[in-house]
C-alpha cells in the first residue's frame, strides 16, 4: 500500500508542476487505464501544446471525461489528503480505457452530445494478457482452451501439472492470482466467461469481474470451499511476480505491460489453444472492423466482443481512446486528429508489450475518422456536424 501511495503521490506532485507551468496555456488533458499510459505520453510528447495523461483506472477516467470534470483526475497523497491539480475551468479532452463504455454510460453523456457533439471511441492498441508459469524441467507448456477452462476452475484432471502435460508429475499446480480489485483480472474472466461455457455442466460458469474469487466462486466443484488449497493470492502485480518466482509449481496471469521483459520466443509463457502470445498472434485474433452505417457511428460497434471462431490468440484486451468528434478550441481539433493518427500508425514497436493494430482497423479508423473517405461525415471536426458546438 505504501509503494501505491508512494506512486500515486509522485504522479499527483507531477501533474501539479505540469498545471502550474501551462495555466496559461491551453492543455490537452486526459486520464484513464495504466496499459496505454507510456504509449500515450510518448505520443502526446511530440504535440505541440502541452500535454497531460493521469493514471485514475479506466472507470474514473471514462467518468471524467463523460462529466468533462477534471477534478476526478485528483490523486490521493500518502496523507490520504485529496490533491486536484487542475483549475475548475479545465476541459478534459480524451480519456483512455480498458473496459469498453456501456449503455448507461453512454446514456449518462447523451445531455451532453447536444451542446458537445457526438462521442466517438476507437481502439489504439491490443494488450494481450500473458499466462507465465514457473515449472522447472518443463519445456513449452501448450493449454488446451479446455484445459486452461479446467485449470481455473479446479476441475479433476486439471489439478496437477502431470494432468495436463500428459506426465506422471503430481505436482499441484499452484495458481497465482490477484486479491484485489484489477483490470488485468476482469479482462481473464472475460474470457473465461466466453470461452468455458461449453465446457461446464449446466450451473457452472465464470462471472465477469474485476475480483478473481468472485468470478472463479461459481466455476468451482461443490466440493471446494473457497479457493483450492494450492492457489496463491497476491496483492497488487509486483506481489503476484514475487509469488510466481517464488515457487516451483506456480501459474499466473498478467498483462503485457505489466510483464518486465517479454523474450521473442515467449517461451516464459503458456500457449493457449495452439497460440503462442506473439503480436502477429494476437492482431490475427481480430474480428473485422464495422463497415456500415449505423455501427460506424455507434461506440460499441468499435469495441466487438471476441470471435472465437477466428484463428489466433484470443486472450487480450484492447486500449481504447475516447474523443469528442467536436471541440470548441480551434487549437485543439488537430491536436486530437493528430495524436490518434500518430496512436494507430505508429513508426515503430509500441512500448510496454503493447500491440498495434492490424492494418485493417487503422484504415477503418483512418476513412471514418480521420478523413472523409467514408462519406457520414463523422471524421473529427465535420463543419457540418461541429457548426452547433463542441466540447469547451
């Protein structure tokens, strides 16, 4: 707690040397998800204006942005003293996310499309959640999506490394999970929750959620009283790392960037269903962008759920960039076209294990967006759509 503290302070001192050194200023600000942070503040670091990017978790990020409420970017200090370091007069311009907006998010911003313009959300990056494991003497561990469904869910057969590698090893197999509430872990249940369903008897299923026992709970034979005597639980990622290097049977789940140092053959990881964790793996996992009039214009048509049926490493999550299509400052509609032009076309690898997108999506983007190849005139700053107003 004291090392979150200790960080959460650190960016909180931070932001308010940067609101001090551009108050006069006009500031692209934003805040949202971790995953996405080093790739944006690389990104925002070559715009023009001065330019800010706050680490609150993608729900307060979302939430700041839709109530355009800056202050929501505070930080808590280790005094547990409430430090906001924007004036109340301060728009926030984009936020970044993890977790798609929902309905009654979307419902919660619909006053303001009136006066702001339409809301427009589009991924900038894939991050593939890794599942490494500490088994000495073992080669290349290659799951099943059965078998990773039985692993999670503490099903007989599934219990023992030997279990599953086809080997006499009776070794349980130990895994590691995180105890409090994380993204990394919603976006795990997520995909347990689409991909196991046809592996339980009727009554058994994972639930989506950030809390691993809560999602797990349900999945697990009646016989288990709350967590398997072998799992571990961590607090917090640097925890789980430990845990995971600390014994010889352990198996966990992160997301790539949270992952240190990922070598090219992603040999400290578990195949999932025939796939390894490799970028081209994970951009071939993709379903095909929206096409049609009237998803292009909806929010959620640029956030699709998983296609199973697609070959390819299904276990990831995407970065998401939430913008206004319209914006009152004249200074900072290129601003914005400019920063996502740069997010999806990057000139080389994205930091932090992130993945860019396939070409495919950055050209939906691109004609939707960007430009007015698609003819809807939703590309960012339509004079048509943006005469009524923006976001201030």
């Amino acid at each position: 707690m004291k090392k979150i503290r200790g960080f959460l302070l650190a960016l909180s001192c931070a932001m308010l040397g940067a609101a001090t050194s551009i108050a006069s200023a006009q500031s692209m600000v934003g805040g949202g998800a971790l995953p996405p942070k080093g790739w944006f503040d690389e990104v925002g670091a070559t715009l023009p204006s001065p330019w800010s990017y706050t680490f609150v978790g993608s729900a307060a990020g979302k939430r700041a942005f839709i109530e355009n409420e800056a202050s929501i970017h505070g930080l808590v200090d280790e005094n547990d003293t409430y430090r906001n370091p924007w004036p109340v007069t301060q728009t926030v311009h984009f936020a970044g996310t993890q977790i798609p907006l929902t309905q009654p998010e979307l419902a919660l911003y619909a006053p303001n499309e009136i006066q702001w313009g339409p809301l427009i959300q589009v991924p900038v990056a894939l991050v593939p959640i890794f599942l490494p494991y500490n088994r000495p003497g073992v080669g290349d561990v290659q799951l099943s999506i059965s078998q990773v469904c039985g692993i999670f869910s503490y099903q007989q057969g599934h219990r023992t490394w030997g279990e599953v590698l086809g080997t006499f090893d009776s070794t349980p197999i130990s895994i590691v999970y995180r105890q409090e509430l994380a993204e990394t872990t919603r976006l795990l249940t997520e995909y347990l929750a689409e991909q196991c369903e046809d592996y339980f008897p009727a009554g058994y299923a994972f639930t989506k959620s950030p809390h691993f026992e809560e999602a797990v709970q349900s999945a697990l034979p009646p016989d288990v009283e709350g967590m398997p005597a072998p799992w571990v639980s961590a607090l917090g990622v640097g925890a789980l790392l430990d845990e995971l290097a600390g014994g010889s049977n352990r198996l966990a789940y992160v997301r790539a960037d949270e992952w240190p140092d990922v070598q090219n053959d992603f040999h400290e990881f578990a195949w999932v269903g025939g796939y390894v964790p490799s970028p081209v793996n994970v951009m071939g996992a993709q379903p095909a962008p929206p096409g049609l009039q009237p998803e292009l214009s909806d929010p959620t048509s640029w956030a699709p759920v998983h296609d199973l049926s697609i070959p390819g490493y299904q276990l990831y999550g995407r970065a998401y960039l939430l913008v206004n299509q319209c914006y009152l400052a004249s200074g900072v509609l290129p601003e914005v076209k400019a920063f996502l032009q740069k997010l999806i076309n990057p000139v080389g690898p994205l930091p932090d294990n992130l993945v860019p997108l396939p070409p495919v999506w950055r050209a939906a983007i691109t004609n939707t967006f960007l430009s007015s190849a698609s003819g809807h005139g939703l590309d960012i700053g339509n004079p048509d759509v943006c005469i009524a107003g923006g976001r201030p």
